[in-house]
C-alpha cells in the first residue's frame, strides 16, 4: 500500500507560524500572576498593565541617564526599558519618599526629569524572558528581569548602605538625580543657545545653572 501523506496544514490567522508569532497578551498576564505573584490589569486586545504601589514602586528617568546609573551603582532589582526611558524597581512605598530626599539632597528645586509612581499607578508589562515583545505595547523590555521564585531585593529607604544586593534609595536618587542633570546639561550645550541666553559667570544657560554634586 503507498503510503499516505498527511494534508498540509492550514494556515493559522494571520499567516504567522504558532512557533514564532508573539504570544497572545495573556499569556503575559498569566505568567505575571502565575510565576510571580504580581497583580496585572488586562483587557482583550489591550496591553497588560502592572500596578504600582503594591508588589513594587517605579523610578523613571531618561534612558541615557539611568544606564550611567546602572553602571554606577551596580545590582538595584529588576530594570525594564519603554523606548528612551528607563524604569527602575523600588520597594513599595517608596515613591512617597521620593520627594522629601530630593529636597533632603538640595535637588528639589532642579527639573531632572525624574518620576516616581507608587499607589495608583499603572506601568506598561515588559515582555515576560523567553517571550517576543509585541510593537503595539511599546517593546517594553526587561533589561534586568525578576526571577520567578525569588523575592527581589528592591531599593528601599534603609539608611545609608542600602541592604541585601540592592543599594539604599538615598544612594540610588543621588546617582540617578546627578545623571539627569548632567543629561540636561550636555542637552543644552548641544542647543547652541545665542550669546545672550548664557550666564556670564558660568557659560551655562540661564536658569539651567549647575548644581553641586549630591551625595552618591
């Protein structure tokens, strides 16, 4: 008997092959929920969302500043990128403090570009490790993932030293707030601002004069 040879498969929708379209969203959501415990807002045909202020609070800064961070500073918990901002996990509770260290810092008064989201909030999910991000959501990416079964150690106001693998908030503000600036400083120089708008003392623009280094 000749043997037999099994009709071609059809198609799935939209012409993708199940081994290599991105994952439906919410397998994402499952993966938070399941593998770490995290709570995520979804819904049909709309990006998963993390909350804020519960499993963990955010510090957002521009991506160029926040990879010096990086680099400055070492282990901090999990980091996730969304296009030229970076995200840096803190303990929950956290964000309030943010504020009143700042100022503790003398860096206040200064416009870094730096934000802090805690209780209420809603960040974008990066794409799970092993999964494709999807370019609708952004291509949110971790660039430093939490690890399933391990309790992360998160930034956190514990005094000067920080504890466990993550730096204390103070130490991580005071590198992430010196690294804004400089951003913002390197930015203006590069504008060609005319004559007139430069500090005749500093050479900088007006308004935009340098703050002294914070403690870091």
């Amino acid at each position: 008997m000749a043997p037999t040879v099994p009709r071609p498969r059809p198609p799935l929708p939209g012409g993708d092959d199940a081994r290599t379209r991105p994952p439906r969203r919410a397998s994402w959501a499952s993966w938070y929920e399941k593998e770490l415990g995290w709570d995520t807002v979804h819904a049909p045909g709309e990006p998963v969302l993390l909350p804020t202020g519960r499993h963990f609070d955010v510090l957002e800064l521009p991506a160029e500043a926040g990879h010096a961070v990086l680099r400055r500073i070492g282990p901090t918990g999990p980091v996730a990128l969304l296009g030229r901002r970076l995200r840096l996990l803190l303990a929950a509770g956290s964000a309030d403090e943010v504020p009143s260290l700042l100022d503790w810092l003398e860096w206040g008064s200064v416009d870094l570009d730096l934000r802090a989201t805690g209780t209420g909030g809603l960040i974008t999910a990066p794409a799970p490790p092993g999964f494709a991000p999807l370019p609708e959501d952004g291509a949110a990416v971790w660039l430093r993932p939490p690890v399933p079964g391990r309790e992360e150690a998160l930034p956190a106001f514990t005094g000067i030293g920080g504890s466990g693998d993550a730096p204390d908030l103070v130490r991580l503000l005071a590198a992430a707030a010196t690294e804004c600036h400089r951003i913002r400083l390197i930015s203006a120089k590069t504008a060609s601002p005319n004559r007139g708008d430069l500090d005749v003392n500093t050479g900088l623009p007006k308004m935009r004069q340098a703050q002294p280094l914070a403690l870091s």
